[in-house]
C-alpha cells in the first residue's frame, strides 16, 4: 500500500505540475516605445464586453485584472503573468473561459490619475486571446504604444490655463502643474472694461478639464452675475487630490491658493469674488476649501460631497465600527447602491479589485489624502485589504480631514471668517449614501449656530441635479456675492 507520507508527496507534485503548466500571458515593449529598462508595476486588463478594458472605472465595471512588480526589463524582454501575479477575482487559469480583449500597461507613473490613461504609460492596441481549457496555453502581448499627453484646444470662450507649481515640483521632484479649463461669459468681450466674480467649479472623481477641449461654451453667470468659471478636476497620481495638502498628495490646497489663483487673476480680468462650488468628490473639495481658507473664498454651494462626517462613511462609523467588509450581522458592507436602497457595489469588491489596481482609484484615492506614508513611501492603508478591518492608527490621521469634526471642534475661530458661507444640498436617494453624513453635519452646525444652508431633495446622486436644486445653489452664492458690495 502507499504510504500517507508519499500520497502526500504525490498530491505536492501533482500541484507543482499543475502550476507549471497553468495558462499563461507575456508581455513586453519594443525599443521605440522605450528604450530605457522598466522598474515598477506591470498591469494585464481582460474583459469579455469592454474592447478597451484599461479604461473602465475600477470596481464600478468588474473584470478580470492582474499585476506583477518587475525590475531592469530590458525592451523586448518578455515578463510572464501566471498563477501568481497578484489579481482580481481569481487566478488566471481559474478565470471563466471564454475570449477576452486584453491590455497590458506599463506604469511609470509619471503624473496622470488612472493608469490606463496616464501620459508616458507603454501599452497595446487592445487584442483578443481565447482562454479554454488547455492550461498549457500561452500568449504574446506585445506593447507598441506610448500614451499621450492630451491636447487642449482653445476656443473663443474657453481657454485652458496651466500653472506651474513650485511646491507640487518640489514635492514630487518633477515639473508639476495645476490645470484648469477657464470659461469666459459673453460680456467679457462686450463689456471690454469690466472685472468679473470667479466661480471655481470642480469636479468629481474622475473628471477631467479636457472634457472642455474643442467646446465653445459660454460661461453661465452665477444666477444674475456673469461670471468667470475656472473648471478643475483634482487629477493627481493617487487619485482626485481634493485640493487638500496631504503627507502622499502633496500640498494642492496652497498650490491652488496661493498659485493658481494668482495667476487667474493676473491672466483675466477678475474682481475681488471668488466662489466655489462642486459635486461629489468636487463637493467634499469645496467644503475643505471654504472651512481651510475661509478668507479666500466668499462662500461655497457644496453639493452631493463625499463623506463631510466620518462617523458615517457610507454609513461605516470609523471610530466606532472594527471591520469595513462586514457589518456586525456579517452582511456584506456596501460601497454603492440603486437609489439609496438595492445593494450595487459592495465595499469587499471594491477593495479586491483596487488590491489589484489601487493607485488612482476610488477607495485609495481616500488614503492618499486622508493617510500617513508608510515606510516603503505609499498610504497607510485604512484597512487590512485581506480581512477588512479597521486599522484604528490610520483613523487617527484621518480625523484631520474629518470637515464636521474640525469645524465643530475649531468653531471660535473660524466663526468670524465662515458663519453664514457655506450651502450644501444632497439627494435623499444618494446611490453612496452620502445624504446621512450631511444630516450628521447638519445637526453639529446647528448645535454652533453655524448659520450654513442645508437643503434635501429626492433622487440620487447622478439624478438631483434638476432645475430647482440648481437654482437654489447658485441663487445661495448670488446671494453672498450680493452681500459683499462688490458692484459689478
């Protein structure tokens, strides 16, 4: 009979040989995409509906992904994903069979947010490999193509603005700008003479000022007031920077202050007003703006914004609650929902699948404002990304980007330079539950007497925005500006 030590011997054999053998995708980049060696991260993309894989939004669009950390990689060298690259939902040879388009990206994370579109990146034209049940198989990617930095054409009425940063350049020890797309209303070139408010607009995660390329949209005035409006999106490399200074950001909030602002100034014709107002990522941004340079800003419409409270973070408190995956039935925590009700995304997927591409994506981008380094230079993690539990030293660095906590705790001396200048107007169906921490927030500015605005409608968070919910923002800041005795 055969021994249990050697049933054994065989069944680790057996595995070896079946790793040995399991499917496998190479990958290289020729010499005119980039005559140098590659250090870094190497990502494969598959997908059986998307042609072009590398550019969906991360655990919003699920599929199969895949990184490996190489060194020196000469051009025409070819590195292997197998069974053991890092990856998303499982590993290559246990993936659902099938045809996939693939895409691999080479990333030197040389400045752009998401790494299927950061300028500088190596990659491929999007191909077809038929995955089957021979775990023998065995493909060639070979990548061709350098991403570009994209153009932006100016028209009449738009006009790009890039101001370079001395504090972004010597933080991340290469050229850094801050861009904007600038609007100018039809007056500024009827009225030749006459200074204009400036609404800084910013975007949620995601967006881009080069929406605005090629597009001669005349900016709309605040209410009544013309208007200049600067269009942002807080693109960084770890994510949407929210213009806050961060210890793995760096410090966009005094580079947009005290640098790009400047500039406008000195570029178009402005007069003293200057305005916020953003959505989502964009409306977190504004609240920090206005509560962090409340002298800066004449007031801020902050719509829909990331949690503003962080005893509910998608409905997690992270003071109180030990685990980000489970609730403490077990359920399964949610990251987004249908109408504030049906489950969509949950919190698990979304961080598996960011396990596996998590510079520039959605729950990263948090850690890399809200964290501290760790000591290899990336975010500290606010979770274990294996098991979901809360990592209550993170927390603590994270209660200085808590808005609610620090403008309740810092009220006497903001008071004199903030009562009264903020709005903030949410969906009471938001799909990221983002309406409970605005009641949170809500509720501690009445204790102060804070004199902010609050305002709750129906839908979500990408169906709110109707007639009325804007009216009632931008008569808000019409309003402040009216206040100001600035005369146009």
């Amino acid at each position: 009979m055969i021994s249990y030590k050697k049933i054994l011997l065989l069944g680790f054999v057996t595995a070896c040989s079946l790793q040995a053998i399991g499917q496998k995708i190479a990958a290289s980049f020729t010499p005119d995409a980039s005559g140098a060696n590659f250090s870094g991260k190497v990502f494969l993309y598959l997908s059986k509906d998307s042609k072009s894989p590398k550019d969906e939004m991360v655990g919003v669009y699920k599929f199969p992904c895949f990184s490996i950390t190489v060194k020196n990689v000469k051009p025409n060298e070819k590195v292997v994903f197998d069974d053991a690259a890092t990856f998303y939902p499982t590993v290559l040879s246990d993936i659902e069979r099938g045809e996939y388009h693939a895409q691999v990206v080479w990333d030197r994370n040389e400045g752009g947010r998401s790494i299927g579109d950061s300028p500088g990146n190596i990659c491929n034209e999007s191909i077809v490999v038929k995955l089957t049940k021979n775990t023998s198989q065995s493909f060639d990617i070979v990548c061709k193509q350098v991403i570009k930095e994209r153009p932006f054409v100016e028209t009449q009425f738009i006009k790009e603005l890039k101001s370079p940063s001395e504090l972004l350049t010597t933080f991340y020890k290469r050229p850094t700008s801050v861009n904007a797309a600038v609007l100018l209303p039809k007056e500024y070139f009827t009225q030749p003479t006459r200074k204009f408010p400036v609404l800084y607009w910013i975007s949620g995660y995601g967006g881009d000022y080069h929406a605005y390329s090629g597009r001669n949209d005349k900016s709309a005035p605040i209410d009544t007031t013309p208007c200049i409006r600067v269009y942002l999106d807080g693109n960084c490399p770890g994510g949407h920077s929210v213009y806050a200074n961060s210890d793995n950001n760096g410090p966009w909030g005094d580079a947009l202050t005290k640098e790009l602002i400047p500039l406008v100034e000195k570029t178009y014709r402005t007069n003293a007003a200057r305005l916020l107002t953003g959505h989502s990522s964009g409306g977190w941004t504004v609240l920090w703006l206005q509560t962090h340079y409340p002298k800066v800003f004449m007031a801020c419409w902050s719509s829909s914004p990331d949690p503003v409270d962080f005893r509910s973070f998608q409905q997690i408190d992270l003071y109180q609650d030990k685990n980000m995956f489970y609730a403490k039935d077990s359920t399964l925590r949610l990251a987004g929902t249908i109408a504030g009700r049906f489950p969509w995304i949950m919190m698990k997927n979304m961080y598996d699948m960011e396990h596996v591409i998590w510079r520039g994506e959605q729950m990263h981008s948090f850690n890399f404002v809200f964290s501290t380094k760790n000591g290899d230079g990336t975010p500290r993690s606010l979770i274990n990304e294996t098991t979901g539990d809360i990592d209550p030293v993170t927390v603590e660095h994270w209660k200085n980007y808590d808005i609610s906590l620090y403008v309740r705790t810092n009220w006497e001396q903001l008071k004199p330079d903030l009562q009264g200048k903020i709005r903030v107007s949410v969906g009471e169906q938001d799909n990221f539950l983002l309406n409970y921490p605005v009641h949170l927030l809500d509720n501690e500015m009445k204790k102060i007497d804070a004199g902010f605005v609050f305002g709750y409608y129906p839908g979500d968070h990408f169906t709110v925005s109707t007639p009325e919910y804007r009216t009632s923002g931008y008569q808000f800041l019409q309003q402040k500006y009216n206040e100001s005795g600035i005369k146009n």
